[in-house]
C-alpha cells in the first residue's frame, strides 16, 4: 500500500522535530561549555548564539536583552519560539499524533514522556545548575525514540520520510554550529579590519568577534567543546590524533562520509532515503548536487580567506532546495 | 489499615462487585479479595500509577469547549467491573438478534416498507425523520446489512435485570478505550491476570477488519481499506487513529480522497492515485458528500454517495443507516424483533414515552418530576432534562420545549443504574454506570465480551457521559468455575 501524502509529510516533519530537539539541546550545550572555557573579561555574548542561527528577529521581538536567561529561554522554554524545545517537542507530539497508525505504540509513548518531562522540568534548566542534567535527558530522549524507530520500524515509506526529515535537519544544525565553532575561534585568529572588510549581511556576526584580536590559546579547548557537543571528539581523535585545529575538525564536520554527523554523511544517508522512494528523479539531482559541493569544498581555504560564513550560509540555502524539492515531489500530490 | 468490604453499602442498588452484608458476587470473588488485602494507600498509589499510565500512552479525549486544550487524559478507575459469563451469554445473544432485526428494518425501510405497509411502524415516523435519507431508496448494501458496527447502551435495575437504553448506529464510539482500559488495568494489577479467568478483549480490531474487509466490492484480491475521520480536532480523533493504526489501515481525511471519472474512489498517495474499497467512516451522513448533502461540508469527498450506489466502494455504516437510531423508533424495536424474526426480544427495553403520541405526551408533561426526557436525535447527553433533579424553573422551561416539538422528545422513567466500587477522594464509594458493548455484522456476527463501562464520578449522578465528568472502568466477563 503506498503512502498518503499528507501522512508522508506529517512523518517528515516528526523527524524534523525530533533531531531539532536534539539539536537545539546540543546547541544551547556546547555554547554553554564554550563560554565556561573563555578567559575573563569573556569576549562572547550569548547573543552570537542568536545571531548565528539566524534568530535575531524572532528573539529581539519578545526580548530586550540578550543575557544568558532571555537567551537559554528563549531556545528551551518559549513556547512562543517556534524553534524552542518545548515548541519542537509539541509540534512533533502533534505531527505523531496524526500518524499514529504508522508509528509502533513505543514511539508515541516515547514523545509523550519526552513531553511531559518537558513540562515537568523545563523550567528548572533555566538556571546553569540543573541545565547541563536537563539537556543531556533531553539529548537521551530522543536518542531512544531513534532507537526504538531503528528497531522497530519496517524500512518502508514512513521509515524513509521519518529519515529524511532527521537527515535534513541535522545536517542544517551541524552546520549551524561549526559556524559557532569558527565565530568562536575567528576573534583571537583575525584583525579587526580584515573581519570589517566582509559584506554587509555579516555585521550581527561580526560585533561577536570585533571584541577579540589576538592569537586564542585556547584554540583548540573550544574545538574540543564543539567536538564533544556533537559527541565526536572519539571519533575525531581516531582519525586525526595527534591535534584539534580548525581546519581539521571543520574538514571533519563538513566532509566525512562515515561519521553520522557529519554533513556529508547526512547528505549521503538522506540520498540513501530518498532512493527508496517513488518518483525521486528531482530530489536525488538537487541532493547529488548538495553532496558534490561539500565534497570539492576546500575547507583550509575557506577559513584562510574568511569565506567560511558565506559557504556555510550557501550550503543552507542548498538545505532550503532539497526540502522544497521533497515537497513538491511527495506532499503536493496532485491528480 | 486494609480496605474492608463491610464499610462498603450500594444503599439498596444493584452493585456489580459486592452482593450485600460485604460479600462479593462469584464474577468478583478475586478482584474483591485482592482489593481487600490492599491498604487505602496502596489503592491510592495504583490509581495515581494508573493516571500516569494513561498519560503515558496517550489515552485522551476531546471536549469541545476547552478552547485550544484539544485533548485532555481518559479518566478511568482501577477497580474493574465484572460481569459473570453465563449472564453475558444472555446479553450477548440479545444484542446479535437486536442488531440483526434493525438491519433487517434499515433494508426494509429502503426498499419494500413492507413494515410501514403492515403499520407495525407509522410510516410517517420514519419517512419525516431527520435520519432518513431518500438517496439511499433503492440501495442493496452487501449482505443486506447497513448497520455494521453497533453500540448499544445498556443499565441495569434493581433487580440486576440488563436493559438496551439505546442503539447507536451511525458512529458509535468508545472501542479504542474499552480496548485501552484492558491494558491500563494490565499494567496497574497484573497478579489479578494470573488469578482470574476471564474473556479477552484484544481481538475486536481483527473482527472489525474482517466485518469491513467482507463489504469490498472487489472479492477477489486484498481489500484497501480506510478510516475516514473529519480530523485531529474531533473528539473521537484519538479512537479514529487507534483503530486504523490497530487495523493497518489508513487513516484518512476528507481531502486525501477523490471520486475519479469511473466512479471509483481513489485517495492521494506519494506514489499518486490509489483505489479504495472500504470505507469506514467516521464523519456524519449529512458530511459525507457535498454533492448530495451539506455543500459547505469540506469534511466529506465530492461524488462519494454516487460512488456508493453505484457499488464501486463500500460505506459503513452505510448512509441512512441512522433512520434506526433514533430514541423513537427505538421504542418499535421489540416489535421489529417479532416482525422480522418471530422471536421475542431478549434483551427488554427501558419503558418509554413517545411524546409524538398525544396521550403519551400528557403524561410526560404531568409527571416531568419523575421523568427523564431526551431529544430523540441527540447524543453524549446533550439536550435532556433529569426530572427528578431538575429545578421547578428548569421543569417548565423544558415543558414549553416538548409543547412546541414533541415529536423530538421521548421520557423514560428514572431506571436506577447499577453501581460498582470506585475509588473517590474519601475511599471506595459505589457509583453508577452503564455500560456499552459494540456488535458487529457483516458476513458474520461478533459482539465484544463486556464493552465500555461508563461510570458516574459524582455521588448520586446519572450522568456517565465522560464529556460531563464521567469516568470508565474496564469491563471482565468471568467464566465462574
């Protein structure tokens, strides 16, 4: 029996969800870390992690300062944020409950339980002291569901969109926070007048790192943190042992094919979905295409010429596509 | 301190668990004596584990004025209901010759009125019923059955005697939490499961699935089968999608499905049209097709009725099945049972009042005190009056409603609903319910062992409907050794 459109797309976005929740939980996380690694006077502000993924006007609507507060708020417990955790965690539950005849009965509970941890203890993660606890339960949550869907699911079309969706978003996020990685490691690296030189649309990142000039010892303690928000310090060191420099770890969250994270990875295991679906004649060129550009990207190059934000922020438009491509191919079925 | 069955007292009412002086009926013997050897603390902490299980599978319901707070958590009590085997074997006998004699009436009524013809039922009753629908004349549904999926109300009196209060035949709901009370109560008292030998209830899904796979058009090869549900926002939503989901079928709106240029219904795959066979839909009649009924309707499919008659797709229940469930003609049924079947009914009705009836209705309006009138079209128990708990005010206010339309109204004596132990904020307390089993007809017959018991969580209410505060129970019919 095939698939209802709009059941294939409810899917799709559940497994959107979900990986943003994660995500966003690995995010605020290894932002938190970061900032506990800098030297006094900090030169970072919580509002880099806004500016950064693309939040800025969402955030300065609803709040007036960005301290860590209104900024951990903000992507945990606003409900108002469509991107939030609790928002995430509702919009999944929401999107599960009207496919609840694809999914096994575990994974509904699963993403009920999640949600009423949510509630029970959102709130108490706002404060440093209970928030590294929270995340990692949230972080644990969802790394269940993707157990229970990997064990229990039959590989048919609603495993693949459920896929696709995951696949999608985290390549978007961990693209996302390598930008956090080079906004972090550029201040201490890059003159004040070579960061001024990049265009306009830059400015918000920029006021992140005119505050630094110099060289940053510590270099390679924030790679280390960024590596570990996406557990891949293991992984990386099994590959590149000996050092934790930018051009490596980049190299490594952008281009390696086999660790899951890895955006390459991503692309390459959503290319995998999308091959088990009808009709993908549209959606494989526009993730081939993807996949060809992070493969021939120069990454030593880019960071040595600042073009590190501009690529990052091409690849998300390249992101944007590929899902206007899956759905116009598979929820917009006409007769 | 352990709970004690002598504190406990029905106050002269028929209850299910405990026979009188604290002694418990052979179907209840163990959950009686398991409950007794609990402390009142231990009680309490197997209802709280039990919400949170509900909470936790996601069992909710919908009320609709609760603004966006669409689903809220099913209510439901640890202490079962049981109900002995050979009184069930009556019952269960009586809802199969009932539902057989009103689809034997629904397919009458649409094609010979051979009942109206032999005034057994006034013509007019069921020609000028909302519930009949003159596109369905002439209409010969599979195996002659329009009603496939039946849910009958029944109480019991003082004396433990069953009564039908009412037939639902157009959507009845409830299955998907008579089927999910199975399950809370299995995870809340397991070692009763080891002790107790009683009927499961887990195969009404493949039942179902077989009854509506039995309509197909198509014999020959598997059926597609459907769940047509108006959405996420109706307060059955949470069963729509559980019976779909426990069925493999697909779950489907309005919109997902088309009537293609053969008349055969399709629905909106990623893989484009694909043909659907049987649908069970849980939208009303007059949703259906806004073609031939409500034309604003965007809930229904454009050209489904003419797909229908035209024998392409099957509909249960099938449209104008409702002409039967109606609280007037509901009173004709014992009647149909001996027309049809030259049998008397097993199962009695309650005693009702046809208010269309001019000297039934006199009598209704002199005794509203002792009565319960309800609308004849209505359902959840909207629209009533309670005569004996009404205000005087509320009493003639009611009276100048039956006045202007008594053809929309019947009255029934207050009959005093059975009770069964509760656990209540101050401990174990009987309370009153009814209970509702679901029928089933397609080439075969299957009646769900128990049903849905509904209970009353106010002292002394009626009013079991759980979107006015009531609460359910799950239901064991024990095979006593």
């Amino acid at each position: 029996m095939s698939m209802l459109s709009r059941v294939a797309e409810r899917i799709y976005w559940l497994g959107r969800y979900l990986e943003r929740i994660e995500n966003t939980a690995r995010l605020v996380s290894v932002y938190g870390n970061v900032l506990l690694d800098l030297p006094r006077p900090a030169t970072l502000q919580w509002d880099t992690l806004i500016a950064i993924t693309g939040s800025a006007p969402a955030f300065t609507e609803r709040y007036t300062r960005a301290d860590e507060r209104n900024v951990v708020r903000f992507y945990l417990a606003d409900d108002s944020n469509p991107s939030s955790i609790v928002s995430s965690a509702d919009s999944a539950r929401e999107n599960a409950r009207t496919v609840r005849e694809m999914i096994p009965a575990s994974i509904w509970e699963g993403i009920n339980d999640l949600h009423i941890y949510l509630q029970d203890n959102v709130d108490g993660a706002l404060a440093r002291r209970g928030r590294d606890a929270f995340l990692s339960r949230v972080i644990e949550y969802c790394q269940t569901l993707v157990g229970c869907m990997a064990g229990s699911m039959s590989r048919d079309a609603a495993y693949h969109f459920l896929r696709a969706g995951r696949y999608l978003e985290r390549a978007d996020m961990t693209s996302r926070i390598v930008d956090v990685g080079t906004a972090n490691v550029f201040p201490w690296r890059q003159g004040q007048s070579q960061v001024q030189s990049q265009g306009q649309g830059q400015a918000q990142r920029q006021s992140a790192r005119d505050d630094g000039a110099e060289e940053s010892p510590y270099e390679a303690i924030l790679w280390m943190s960024v590596l570990r928000s996406l557990e891949a310090l293991q992984m990386y060191r099994r590959l590149v042992p000996e050092r934790v420099l930018a051009d490596e770890v980049v190299d490594f969250l952008l281009r390696d094919e086999n660790f899951p994270r890895a955006v390459a990875n991503c692309l390459m295991a959503l290319q995998s979905c999308l091959r088990h679906l009808p009709r993908n004649e549209l959606a494989l060129r526009t993730v081939a295409a993807t996949i060809k550009h992070v493969q021939e990207a120069n990454i030593a190059g880019l960071l040595a010429q600042q073009g590190m934000f501009d690529y990052i922020d091409q690849l998300q438009i390249e992101f944007n596509e590929l899902h206007a491509a899956i759905r116009s191919t598979w929820f917009e079925t006409a007769v | 301190m352990k709970f004690s069955w002598h504190d406990y007292d029905s106050r002269g009412f028929y209850d299910e668990l405990i026979g009188g002086r604290g002694v418990a009926r052979p179907a209840g013997k163990a959950v009686a004596k398991h409950i007794r050897s609990l402390t009142m603390e231990e009680i309490r902490e197997r209802q709280r584990a039990a919400e949170l299980a509900v909470k936790t599978m996601g069992i909710t319901f919908t009320v609709y004025s609760e603004g966006t707070n669409i689903d809220r958590a099913w209510p439901y009590d640890i202490i079962p209901r049981t109900i002995s085997g050979s009184d069930w074997d009556r019952v269960e006998a009586g809802l199969v010759q009932r539902l057989t004699a009103l689809n034997l009436f629904i397919d009458d009524v649409y094609n010979k009125q051979k009942i109206l013809k032999d005034g057994v039922v006034p013509r007019d009753l069921i020609v000028e019923s909302g519930n009949f629908r003159a596109a369905c004349v002439g209409k010969r549904p599979k195996h002659g059955v329009w009603a496939h999926i039946c849910g009958s109300d029944l109480i019991r009196d003082k004396d433990g005697t069953f009564y039908v209060l009412e037939d639902n035949l157009r959507v009845p709901s409830g299955v998907s939490y008579m089927l999910e009370n199975r399950k809370v109560t299995k995870r809340v008292f397991p070692e009763l499961f080891a002790a107790e030998n009683m009927r499961p209830i887990g195969e009404y899904t493949s039942h179902l699935f077989a009854t509506l796979a039995s309509l197909s058009p198509r014999a020959e090869r598997r059926p597609a089968v459907v769940v047509l549900t108006p959405g996420i926002y109706n307060s059955a939503y949470f069963e729509h999608s559980y019976l779909a989901q426990q069925m493999g079928a697909e779950l489907v709106e309005g919109s997902d499905l088309f009537v293609g240029s053969d008349d055969c219904v399709y629905m909106r795959t990623i893989a484009g049209p694909a043909r659907v066979d049987v649908i069970y839909r849980r939208i009303d009649d007059l949703f259906l097709d806004p073609e031939v009924f409500n034309p604003d309707s965007a809930l229904g499919v454009p050209g489904l009725m003419r797909a229908w008659l035209k024998g392409k797709v099957a509909l249960a229940n099938a449209p104008g099945a409702g002409v039967a469930d109606d609280k007037a003609v509901y009173t004709y049924v014992p009647d149909m049972i001996r027309y049809y079947l030259d049998q008397d009914a097993i199962l009695p009705n309650v005693e009702t009042y046809r208010c269309g009836e001019h000297e039934a209705c006199a009598h209704v309006l002199q005794h509203l005190d002792k009565l319960v009138v309800k609308p004849v079209n209505e359902s959840g128990g909207y629209g009533m009056l309670m005569g004996p708990t009404a205000s005087a005010q509320e009493r003639m206010a009611f009276s100048r409603l039956l006045r202007a339309n008594p053809r929309n109204y019947v009255a029934q004596p207050l009959i005093s609903l059975s009770t069964c132990p509760t656990v209540c904020g101050g401990g174990i307390e009987p309370r009153h319910l009814d209970l509702r089993p679901f029928v089933l007809q397609g080439a075969k017959h299957y009646v769900t062992p128990g049903g849905l018991t509904r209970v009353a969580l106010k002292k002394g209410s009626y009013v079991v409907n759980s979107s006015q505060g009531g609460g359910s129970k799950d239901t064991w019919i024990v095979d006593c050794t």
